[in-house]
C-alpha cells in the first residue's frame, strides 16, 4: 500500500467514496462502501449523503479508536504546470504548495468562477503526472469533472487539514500520527490497473447492466463480500454510483511515487 507514514497497526477500515459537486452541497448524492482491509471481508453501503455529511463522517471516524483511509473520487489537485513564474491574483509569491492552490481556490465564490480565472490563465487542459500514470479519464479542470474539483478541495479536503486529518500525499500532519487519512481514488483507474472493463457499465438499458454485473463478479472473485442486497442495488443504479464506490473499497494501487516526481506530486497529488 503506496501510503505514507508508518504502517497502521491492528485492522484498517476502508472507505470508497463516489463523490458529487453537485450544487446544493452535492444535494445528497454521495455514496459510501466501507470494509475491513484484508481478504473476504464483507462490505457496507450507507445511504446518500451530501458533501457536509460526508466532512462529518470522516472527522466522526477519528473517534472510534481504529485507522481509517477515505478513498473520495475527485482530483485532489491541479497540474503545477498551471503555475509558472507569474502567480494568478490572490495567489501567494511564495513556493507553489498544495496549500498555496487550494487557499487560491477558496477564495472563489463558485466552482464557475474559479474555472473562468483558469481558463483565462490558459485554455490549455494539461493532466498531471498521476493523471498520466493512471489513466485518469479527464484533467482535474476539466468541464465535466471542475465541479468536482472545486467543492472536494474548498469543502472537504481544506476543512480536514484544518482539522489535522491527513491529506495523503500533500497535507500530511508532521508527527506522523494521524489515525484517519483521505486519499484520492479513481474507479476507472482501479478497472485498468485489474484488467477489468473500464467503460460502459454506466447507462440504462441492457448492455450497461450486464457489464455492471460482471464488474460485480470480478469484485467478489478478488475478495469482496457483497451482500445480495447491495449487489441487486449496484446493478440496478444506472449512474454507477453504488458500483463506483465498491471499486473505491479495492485494496489501494499501491504504486510507489516515482522519487524523479515527488517534488511535483507533493504539488498535485497522487491516486491510491
């Protein structure tokens, strides 16, 4: 497992999370799968929450005396490329951070605003250096996934930090005890990575639905245990959402940070 500080001791819980910037505060569309870490452990699916819920529970998940890792599918960073030698308006001049950026994006009223002073930066869309190694589908500025983007960063990830919650890799607490951390997971990224289909399990209709049951075969063939009940449910939610997260609750990539990008990566992220 590609997660830094020392290893967790006794039983680690994980948590895949299919995000949503929705407006509204993601207007109760965000699905969670939780597990034990390890083989044939059963899993959990909890109903639809929105973005305040889903802050809520991870900080509430600190108190039960156990490691936690949120897996939250959203790009957690920008490409530092984005950033040269002239900063945008209301960016510090100090050395370009995680921190830097993602106080930079708070200072936007709407993910809207924000996505207008980077296209007037550049209308360039590049991906970062974990965009490229896992296959991510889409760049995190992206117009179908900016949303996204904005509201994990300004809602979830910067109130968590605050909060001392780790950030894996770019917010990390520096004595090194957190107890629970939130890294960023890709559904799509996770299928490649197996070998597994990677499109088309998305959609109403037949096709999708056979392709959302195989998904459910191959999880369970790798260890997961997924009640009748949660199985039916994926198979039946035509936007995936249900399946996405029980991708997200996979053993992490545990793809090490190329030592030649860490400096860029610390900037960026990295996907779990």
């Amino acid at each position: 497992m590609a997660i830094r500080g020392p290893k967790p001791a006794g039983k680690l819980i994980l948590h895949g999370v299919d995000f949503s910037g929705a407006d509204g505060g993601g207007a109760a569309k965000i699905r969670v799968a939780a597990r034990e870490s390890g083989p044939r452990s059963a899993v959990s699916v909890r109903g639809k929450i929105d973005r305040n819920g889903l802050r809520r529970a991870i900080l509430e998940s600190a108190t039960d005396g156990r490691q936690h890792l949120w897996r939250i599918d959203a790009p957690f960073g920008l490409p530092a490329e984005c950033f040269g030698a002239e900063r945008p308006e209301g960016m510090s001049d100090g050395p370009l951070t995680w921190r830097a950026i993602a106080d930079w994006m708070a200072g936007f009223e709407s993910a809207r605003e924000w996505r207008g002073a980077m296209r007037d930066m550049s209308r360039r869309e590049p991906k970062r250096v974990c965009d490229r190694e896992f296959k991510t589908p889409l760049a995190p500025m992206n117009l179908r996934v900016f949303k996204q983007t904005f509201t994990v960063i300004k809602e979830i990830l910067l109130p968590l930090a605050e909060e001392g919650v780790a950030i894996e890799p770019v917010s990390m607490p520096a004595d090194g005890s957190a107890r629970v951390r939130v890294c960023e997971g890709c559904p799509a990224s996770v299928l490649h990575r197996r070998g597994w289909p990677t499109k088309g399990y998305k959609g109403g209709g037949e096709p999708p639905r056979v392709r959302r049951e195989e998904i459910i075969r191959l999880l369970r063939k790798d260890g997961l245990e997924i009640p009748s009940q949660i199985a039916v449910e994926a198979i039946h939610d035509v936007e995936g959402d249900v399946l996405d997260a029980l991708i997200l609750v996979t053993e992490p990539l545990g793809v090490a940070i190329p030592a030649e990008h860490a400096a860029t990566v610390a900037v960026e992220a990295w996907v779990y």
